[in-house]
C-alpha cells in the first residue's frame, strides 16, 4: 500500500549492449553519445540503473541500459528486464478505450450510469459529467485516490493485492459504487483538471462491463498479444526475486532497495504495468505508427483523439499530455513515479520519434538523472 500515493504524472556498474536499428549510417552516430550519457549519469547521480529506448515508426534506433538490478548487487539491468512504469499504464488503458469505442462496445460519450444503470439517481446526477471520454482526461470529478489515507475507509475486500482477474473485475465494480458515494472532488482554482487513480479503475470497469471480460485479459488479448509485448502486472520483483528492484532512500537518506509492496489489484488499469525496455520500444513504436496512419489496431483520428485531443472543441488527451514545444512541434507526454521507479514517456508527433527513460530509484537524484539523458535525446532532436 505504501506506493500508492506516488502513482502520478522519479559499487558495481552493470552493461548491457545497445541495440540498433538497420540504418547504421544514422544510428551509430548516436551509439557514443547514448553510451557515454547512460554510464556517466549512473555514475554522477549515484542512482541503480537507467534504461532508454528511442524509436521511430519504422524501428528502434536506440536501446540500451546501464546499472545493476539491486544497489550493492552485480546482476546488470537488461533489455529484457522489466521495469515499473507505473501511471504510465493509464496510456495504455486509453489505448484500450479507443478499441472498444471502435468495435462500437462503447462510445466516449458513454457515463458511468448508462454502464451501471442500477448506481441511484441522486449519484447518477450528481456524476452526470462521469463519461469515459471524462474519467480518461481527469475531468470526472472522481475522488483521486493518491493519497494513503483515502483508502482508509474502503472494504478490505477491495484493497486485496492478489485477485485473480475474474475476482478484480467485480471488485472493481464494487469500487464504482464506492466511489460514486463520495461528493464530486472539483479541481482547485483555475484548473480543468483533477488527477484521478480512481477515474482510471472507474473507466476500466465500464470497459469490462461493455466486453465481459477483467482489464487483465482485454489488455493482454487487444494490445500486448498483437504487439507481441510480454507486460507484468506489479512490481517485477513480486514476480521475480532476481529481477529489478525500485529503490528509496531510507531514514538515514541512503538508497537502498525496496521490498516490493504490492498495490490493490483494483489499481492495475492506473499504474502497475511493468514493461521492458524492448516492450516499452514496441508500445511506443505503435503509438507513433498509430499517429502516421500505419496500426492494425487503432485508426489515426482515435490515436489523435487519445494522445492530442481537440483543444477547439475542448477535448483533452487522455493518458497523455499534448503541448507544443518550440523546435519539437506537438509532443505527448506521460511523466510517473511509482515512489521506487521513475518513467518517462515521450512522443515526438511531427518529428515522428518516442522515447521512453526509466530509472529504478525515485529520489532527487533519480530526476536530475532523468533531466541528463531527457537533455542528450533532446540535443539530437532540436
């Protein structure tokens, strides 16, 4: 439970090779910068490992890693290792969204009570804004559910850590209930927005609802079967002992490696995906090809609809954020801490590139970490 306040949008030197594409004219040009990066901010920063991935619709032009798995251990973060990405699943929950709204199961106009239609009619009204297209972009007024304490009066049953996908399907039903129950949480001052772990496990319901089947299942058969990503769901360390640890700093501001404390399984479709640093690569490579018209999955208006939105018609990006950044031209990003990784995703729409950098601490150090590779992918980019 101690992590999930931090689903929100931070020895020995472990090596593991670079990967490239073919063009090796453009790549390797890149190869030493990425190399040197990667070793020297290890080093500086003093954090456990560090992976990238940079890619473009047509393949991976950068792979790579350094560091170990656990502090004071030897075992080298690899390609194939997964890594905690945290909120960065909800990309991939709206990603879910946009198949079932193209199969026609739902629409993004669909509210919660048109789904649950037994929910009563007083909270019916009261979350009369509670639409999937909503809850996705934080506009639902769904009680964020970031703090620790807010799980304090929620049924036992519902903070399990170990549900079978069947069992989480109708616990996340019963969270729906849940938290219909509470007043609307309104975003303070002049913002249009209020993060929601919960709007996520609100969402994900109704899509279960539509289908029939738990998230678990839809993600795995819709998008990482097709994919050919191999996803986990928790920490990677719940999984494997030998696997890569989140790291904090203890009380007496050391890192040190966490214990992997699993999150509710209700929580999956907000934040407790761990992909690859190879899995992370096609994830974004789909995203990228989805935006140049080129996915078997998605049509490039829903992949427009989830990652930029329609800021005419007031529709925002969902699971993403979209700016516009001088020399970049239009950027969707999703920054996560899961309180013992960091994970930032990038997608560079017009120059038609993505990037992905994780880090397995979440400390201070880990995010000037972050600010030093982000800088290097950057250079070669602007």
């Amino acid at each position: 439970m101690k992590n999930i306040a931090l689903l929100a949008c931070i020895f020995s030197l472990g090596i593991s090779g670079p990967s490239f594409g073919k063009d090796d004219s453009a790549n390797k040009i890149l190869k030493g910068l990425f190399d040197t990066t990667l070793q020297e901010t290890v080093i500086k920063h003093n954090i456990p490992g560090v992976s990238l991935a940079l890619v473009s619709p047509d393949g991976i032009i950068y792979e790579g890693t350094r560091g170990v798995r656990k502090m004071g251990k030897s075992k080298p973060i690899l390609l194939s290792d997964p890594l905690h990405v945290g909120s960065n699943t909800k990309a991939v929950t709206a990603y879910l969204a946009a198949i079932l709204v193209r199969q026609g199961k739902i629409d993004w106009n669909t509210n919660v009570s048109d789904v649950f239609p037994n929910i009563p009619k007083a909270e019916a009204q009261k979350y009369n804004q509670a639409t999937l297209a909503n809850l996705l972009s934080h506009r639902a007024w769904i009680k964020p559910m970031t703090k620790q304490e807010d799980f304090a009066g929620l049924p036992r049953a519902l903070l399990d850590t170990h549900l079978a996908p069947t069992a989480a399907m109708q616990a996340r039903k019963q969270f729906v209930s849940q938290m219909l129950q509470y007043e609307p949480s309104l975003p303070k001052g002049d913002k249009d927005t209020n993060y929601s772990n919960a709007g996520y496990v609100v969402a994900a319901a109704m899509l279960e609802q539509v289908a029939g089947k738990p998230w678990e299942t839809l993600v795995q058969e819709d998008i990482f079967k097709p994919l050919d990503i191999h996803a986990l769901i928790g920490w990677p360390a719940e999984h494997d002992r030998n696997g890569v640890y989140g790291h904090l700093l203890d009380d007496d501001n050391k890192l040190v490696a966490d214990d992997p404390a699993a999150l509710p399984t209700i929580l999956a479709p907000a934040g407790d995906l761990s992909l690859s640093t190879e899995d992370n690569a096609k994830w974004l490579m789909e995203n990228l090809k989805c935006l140049q018209g080129q996915s078997k999955i998605l049509t490039t208006a829903a992949c427009n609809r989830i990652e930029i939105g329609n800021p005419a018609s007031k529709q925002l990006p969902m699971g993403w954020s979209s700016t516009v950044q001088g020399g970049l031209g239009r950027v969707s990003t999703h920054v996560s801490s899961s309180g013992t990784f960091m994970t930032y995703a990038v997608v560079y729409i017009d120059k038609q590139r993505a990037v992905a950098i994780t880090i397995n601490s979440a400390n201070p150090d880990a995010a000037l970490a972050f600010r030093d590779v982000f800088s290097a992918v950057n250079s070669q980019l602007l």
